[in-house]
C-alpha cells in the first residue's frame, strides 16, 4: 500500500515537472506597399446626389411690391395715410409733426417731446402710463432734426382706446413742472455720460466743426448743457403748438383697421388741434469755411488703443433730385460692407472692424461723413487711405459689376422698410417731411435702376470735394498728431487740453 502512494506521488511529481511546450509568437503581417490604399465602400447613391453636386442656381429675384396706399384727412386738415394689413389683429400709428430740433433752441424739441406723454389737465404721467399699459400697448416718443412724434403699437381692438389717450396727451399737454424737472435731470446726465464715449464726441465735435455756432445742425437733436438748463416749460409749450397745427401733423396707420373705422377715431382724438403754422423752413446752407477755420480737429483722449476718426463735408438735402444717384455712388463708396472703404481698410489694410461712409439727408444739407474706428498706430495711413478712395470715386468712372451690384443691394433692402406694421408706418409719416410722393418706393425702384456710370461720376464730383472736408479724430492727441501732421491736411485745433 505504501508503495502505491509513493509511485502514485512519483507520477504526479513527474507530470508536474513535464514543461509545457513553448508556442513562439506569429510573426508581423509585412507592410503594405507604398502604392497601397485600403478598399473604400462605394457611398449610396441618392435620388438628390447630382443636387448636391454644386450649390444651387439662385431663383429669379422677387419682384418687390409696394403697399398700397389710402389717403385721407380730417375736417381740420390732418393728414391720415392708411395701409390695410388683416392678416393679424394689431395696428401701428405714428403721428408726426414737421419741426424738429432744427426748429428750436437747443434741447427743447427732444424735451418737449419726451414729456408730451407726461401729463394733462384730466391725468398725470403715471395715469397715462397705466391707462396705456392696461391696453397693452406699446407707446413712446421722437424727436430728430426735422420733426417729432409719437409711436403707438395696439391690438386692434384697444385702438380706440389708445387714440383717446394719446390724442387727449397731444392735443392738450400741460408739461408738468416736476416731471420738466426729471427729464431735465435724466438729460443733463446723458450729455454728461456721452463725454466718456468716443463715437458720441466724435459726432457732437463733427456737427460743430461742419457748422458754425448758432447754425440748427451744429448741435446734436438733444441739445447742449446750457440749452437744456435754461429750458423753461414755456418754451416747450410753445414749441409743441408751432408743431402740432393741423396743416403739419401726418398720422401714419398700418394694420387691422379700415378707413370707416378709423377715421371717426382720429377725429375724436385728433379733432382738437387747431391753426397753422404753415412749413418749417428748412435750415439756410452755412458760408463756405474760411481760411482760419482747422481742417483737422483732434478730440484728445490720452491712452486710447484706437482712433474714431471721421472725414466729414457737407453734404445733402433730401429733396436733392439726385437722390437715387447718390444712394447709388454711397453704396459703393462705404454704404455695404462689400463697398470700396470698408475693403480697403478692412479687407486689405486690417485698419479696423469696419469702415462706411453716409449722407445724413435732411430737410436742410445735413453731414456727409466717412471714417471708422482705426487702430491707433495706422491713425495716418487710414486718413490716407480715406482721401484715396474719395479723390477715385470722383477721377475714376465705377465698374459696370460695382453699379449692377450697388443698385441690387439697394432695391432688395426696400422691402425691409415696410417688412412690418411699424416700419411701414414710420416709412408713411416721413413723406410729407420731404413732399415725397404716396408712391415714392415704386419711383424709387426705377429711377435707382436709371442710374448709370456717368451719372455716379458726376454726383461724386458734386457732392464729394476732399478739398473742403474736415477731419475729426478721438483718439490720444500725442500718439497720432506726428502722422496726420506728415499727410499736410492743414491747421490741427486741439480739444481737450
């Protein structure tokens, strides 16, 4: 027995010291040759496969379609211009009146219009307010160099309500002492807060450097310190009534509303004003600069990184016939982004986030402006770039590609001016500012296609006389002074030390 166990531990013991046979590891795969590219799976063909191919031919241009105008006016001369929109149940209004801050002391059309919702003999501000606001409207109040108003956004159904509150505010406005005295306060703040922004300054320093003290347009829409100060509330009473005479006062209507419903509102509302005051005259064109005058007025602000900067003349009144020419010629100069300035400066030079220029058309000739927010240390080359571009557009005759894509540019943006209630409104209540005609944007749509090359040259040459522009910078007066200086603009007027 016990030799049993023992063989029977001698076999285990052997079989435990048998090794276990050694496998070695299969060898890599050889790499593939250089030439070799791994099988790819055929994609699906799909039924818009040859669509996607290429992007899309672009559609034939929506021809555009102005709205339909109603004119109309109430027994004491206001003029109503109505545009029937039932496809919702909401109604815009603008009511303006000609005669803006160009018609006034300084600061006291944008008071009087802040504070013609403000109170009247039947309710205070806050009565106003509240009667608004529980109708859910949507109400406020403007003022710009040629006229003032007010806006009124409703549902239909609370129109006639909102027109008796409104017309009650208009007709009637007693401008409360206290409430002066708060708006007062709120603008001599914002004049103070617009010291510490450069694109402010730059605009306030550009009016008063294009026009001469005491001319309308040389102070901006809401006025000057002093002008404010010494606003009394009789001043603004008086004001309101030179504006609110029935033979000045457009009521544009846009939405929900026909003219036998809205009319017999407008006359409840509107039916108080009174008199005439006959058209504000548009401001006279100021002499030409004199031989003292600075070419170059540099707003000192020590440690700017970049320059606002604007080469500015004066420009044109709205009336101008050549209107759509100028359009025209703007686009291309600065009024796209694609325009000349703006790839120059941006595109090529990375000057700045962006360059344009602008008529500012008024009833008066308003500001012709061209600059942009330049890195400070290409301050002088941009200006030089600037006066390049403007002595092209006169001396060289525009691309046949330029003016195609100018004009387009123009007439597929007419839409956005009458895309909503509002704006259409708006749109409607400015003609009779300019004695534009009911069907203005259509004439536009052709007389914009009429201009040609010759015609962009030609307008250029007269509007666009680098010669007599001024330039106006905010930036840090002993950083960029050297480099305008070398361009030999002429005197510099330094402003702020």
């Amino acid at each position: 027995m016990r030799a049993l166990v023992v063989g029977a531990a001698l076999l285990l013991a052997g079989c435990a010291a048998t090794p276990e046979p050694v496998v070695p590891d299969a060898p890599d795969p050889p790499p593939p040759p250089a030439s070799f590219v791994a099988p790819v799976a055929p994609e699906p063909v799909t039924p818009d496969a040859k669509f996607r191919e290429g992007p899309p031919a672009p559609g034939p241009a929506a021809p555009f379609v102005a709205p339909k105008v109603t004119e109309a006016r109430l027994k004491n001369g206001v003029r109503v211009l109505l545009v029937e929109r039932h496809e919702l149940p909401l109604v815009s209004v603008r009511l303006v009146a000609a005669g803006g801050a160009s018609d006034a002391a300084p600061g006291v059309a944008d008071l009087a219009s802040s504070l013609v919702l403000s109170g009247t003999k039947r309710r205070s501000a806050v009565e106003i307010s509240d009667a608004l606001g529980a109708l859910g409207a949507r109400h406020a109040v403007f003022a710009d160099d040629d006229a003032c108003g007010v806006s009124l956004d409703v549902l239909a159904e609370k129109l006639p309500a909102a027109l008796d509150v409104v017309g009650e505010s208009i007709v009637a406005p007693t401008f409360p002492k206290d409430e002066l005295e708060r708006q007062r306060t709120r603008t001599l703040t914002f004049l103070t807060q617009a010291k510490d922004s450069a694109g402010r300054q730059l605009w306030y320093e550009t009016l008063s450097t294009l026009y001469p003290a005491g001319h309308p347009y040389a102070t901006p829409v809401v006025g000057t310190e002093a002008g404010v100060r010494a606003a009394k509330a009789g001043d603004l009473a008086r004001f309101h009534a030179r504006s609110w005479t029935p033979d000045r006062v457009t009521v544009g209507v846009v939405g929900d509303v026909d003219r036998a419903t809205l009319l017999p509102l407008l006359e409840r509302a509107l039916g108080g004003l009174a008199g005439r005051s006959g058209a504000p005259r548009p401001p006279v064109t100021p002499p030409a600069f004199g031989d003292k005058d600075a070419r170059v007025v540099i707003v000192d602000r020590p440690g700017a990184s970049q320059t606002n900067l604007q080469v500015a003349g004066r420009g044109i009144a709205r009336g101008t016939p050549d209107f759509e020419a100028l359009l025209v010629m703007n686009t291309i100069l600065g009024g796209s982004f694609s325009s000349r300035l703006n790839m120059n400066l941006r595109e090529k030079h990375a000057y700045t986030y962006g360059a344009s220029s602008r008529f500012d058309a008024r009833r008066g000739v308003g500001p012709f402006v061209a600059g942009g927010a330049i890195v400070r240390d290409a301050t002088g080359k941009a200006l030089k770039e600037i006066f390049a571009e403007l002595d092209r557009i006169r001396d060289e005759p525009v691309t046949a590609d330029e003016l195609e894509l100018a004009k387009s540019a123009i007439i597929e943006r007419l839409p956005a001016q009458i895309e909503t209630n509002a704006a259409t409104a708006s749109f409607l209540a400015s003609l009779p500012l300019y004695g534009l005609p009911l069907d203005e944007l259509d004439r536009r749509v052709a007389r914009v296609r009429a201009v040609t090359r010759e015609d962009v040259q030609r307008v250029a040459r007269r509007a666009l006389d680098p010669r007599t522009m001024r330039v106006v910078m905010v930036g840090d007066h002993d950083k960029i002074a050297a480099d305008v200086a070398a361009l030999g603009l002429g005197a510099t007027r330094r402003v702020g030390k």
